[in-house]
C-alpha cells in the first residue's frame, strides 16, 4: 500500500460548472455541438448564460472531479489548478478544500476572471459543454514549481488533457513529468476529448511516447490519436507507448492494457441514466487510486466503473455519496 503523502495529485483546468436541462432544438439555436467540448469567449459565455434554463451550479473542471473522486474513496488527494480573485475562484477554492484536497495555487490577481463551463444536459443524457477557460488555462511552470513539494509526494500526477492548449501550459506538463520522473513518481494523462486530440495530435503523441506511463482515454480519444478507425491497431500502437491503458468504452465498459496482458472491465448496472458529465473523471479516479495503492488491473477498472456509475445517475460531476462505500458494497477492501 502507498506510503506517499497523496496518492493522486492532479493539474488541470479549475473550472466552476453550470449544468441546466436543455433541447436538441436549443442546442440548435445556439449552434452548439452536441456532446463535445467548445470553448468560448467570455462575452459567449455572459449570453449563453442568460438564455440557459435553471440549473445547478458546482465545483468542477475534469481533474478537479477526478481527486473530488479519490477523496471520496477514501484516498490522500492534490490540486495545481489556476482561479482569479473573484467569487467563482472563492467557490472553487473553498468547494475543493472541504472535501480534503490540498490545494494551494496561488490566484489569479490580474487578468481574467475564473473559468466556467456551460453545460446543457439533453434528455438523452448527453452533455453539450460551452467552455469560457479564464484563468484556469493559465497554469505555467511557475505553478508546477511552486507544487514541486506536493508533486514529488503524490504515487501518480495526473495530467488532464482539456489544459494542454497553451505552449505555457505543454511547458509545465512537460516539467510535471520530468519532476514526477525525478521522484521516482508514474504520470498519468487523460486525452480528456476528441476536440484537444485533433487540435494537439503531434504534441500528445510526442508527451505521451516520452513521458507518460498511465494513459486514460475514451474509444473515440484513443482513435483519434493513433488515426486509425480500428480499435484492435490503437491498443496495440498504445502498447507500444504507455506502461497502462485504461479505455473506456460507454455501455461496454472499459479495456486496460499492460504489456501484453488485456483486462476487460465491466460496466456497472445504472438504475437510471441522468447526466454522463464526469463520467470519465469518475471512472479515473477509482482507476487511479486502484493502481496507487497497486491492486490488480481488474479491481482497479472496477473501483473505476464503480465511480462512472454512480456519477452518471444524477447531475453534476461530483459525487452525491461516498464512493468507499459503494466500493465496498461491491467488495472491494479498504485498510
């Protein structure tokens, strides 16, 4: 069992969600992309805002729900994300906190406000999400630095790929994975959308063949970044690159790759289907506590399909009850 000081620590986008029932037809209206990932301006973000129905509002940005889902299993979690100095980063700060991450990036002073997502959940659960970024896409090396003493303590960083836009923040990737090498730490990344690999392909092929050991990816993601429309050709391309894939798959569960041993993973039994926001977040945190505390692949996929599951049965990207209790209603053991 881990002896780190954390057993996740995270550096992604801090993002407040704004999550609302929404229309085909309005998604329509407002041409936006149904079930992907658009990023926006603040003043689309202001307008979008005013024509969305009611909704609730929480913490999130996708490596912030994933250690909000370690913490919740019962594991030691961090967070490098960048906020301003306004309401929303005071939000974001005090949500993150009281649920037990260490989080201690400095805010934003100057410059412009907290990021937020726009999310219009259709009733088909699919969830169409309009990004204004703000100071979340700020992250620099200075950021990564001044976490050095958190990220040389964490058994896995863990690199969301919804941030890897900016040459800034690729930098202060690039050195998260030099210091977690140092360390004798593994980093992990989530390709985090179809939208981040098309525009970042040569730049995530090169990070991930060079320094990352735990890759996490969605079917469409994994295709997208080895070009290929077969499944079978991107596992065994991404063999070639990471120590551990893990693929998630929808309603097929998830396949996880080491070597050359193959794990086929399950999905969990939802009573009922609400919102798919966060399912990916979710399912890496149970993955990635799993493999912290060095459980087999298979327990490890299924703390993951645990965390997806119970995620999708509600809104927002959080969890609404503790995700160690559920894990051991399945049977899986804790210390």
């Amino acid at each position: 069992m881990s002896q780190a000081r954390f057993d996740v620590l995270a550096v992604g986008n801090a993002i407040v969600d704004v999550l609302s029932p929404a229309s085909d037809e309005f998604l329509a209206a407002e041409g936006i992309a149904k079930n992907a990932m658009t990023l926006i301006d603040e003043d689309r973000a202001r307008s979008l805002y005013a024509r969305m129905q009611p909704g609730k509002e929480a913490s999130g940005g996708s490596a912030a729900n994933t250690v909000a889902g370690v913490a919740s299993l019962g594991g030691k979690a961090a967070y490098i994300g960048k906020v301003a100095n306004d309401q929303l980063g005071e939000i974001f700060t005090h949500d993150i906190r009281t649920i037990g991450v260490h989080f201690d990036t400095p805010a934003l002073q100057e410059g412009p406000a907290s990021g937020r997502c726009l999310i219009n959940v259709t009733p088909d659960a699919a969830r169409s999400m309009c990004t204004f970024l703000g100071a979340a896409a700020l992250v620099t090396e200075d950021d990564v630095e001044a976490g050095a003493e958190a990220l040389g303590a964490a058994e896995i960083i863990y690199l969301e790929g919804y941030l890897f836009d900016r040459e800034e923040a690729k930098r202060a990737y690039v050195a998260a994975a030099e210091m977690a090498a140092a360390a004798n730490r593994r980093t992990a990344l989530t390709l985090s959308d179809v939208f981040c690999v098309d525009r970042h392909r040569a730049s995530f092929r090169h990070l991930v063949a060079n320094h990352i050991d735990i890759l996490l990816a969605n079917e469409a993601e994994l295709l997208a970044l080895y070009e290929t429309g077969d499944f079978d050709t991107a596992l065994k391309a991404v063999r070639q690159d990471v120590a551990i894939a893990a693929v998630t798959r929808s309603e097929k569960g998830a396949v996880i790759v080491a070597g050359e041993e193959t794990v086929t993973v399950a999905a969990e039994p939802v009573s009922q289907l609400v919102d798919t926001t966060g399912a990916g977040d979710l399912f890496a945190a149970g993955f990635l506590l799993g493999i912290a505390q060095d459980r087999p692949l298979a327990e490890a996929g299924k703390m993951g399909a645990i965390c997806a599951a119970e995620i999708i049965s509600h809104y927002g990207a959080r969890p609404d009850c503790s995700l160690k209790d559920l894990a051991e209603e399945a049977g899986i053991a804790f210390e």
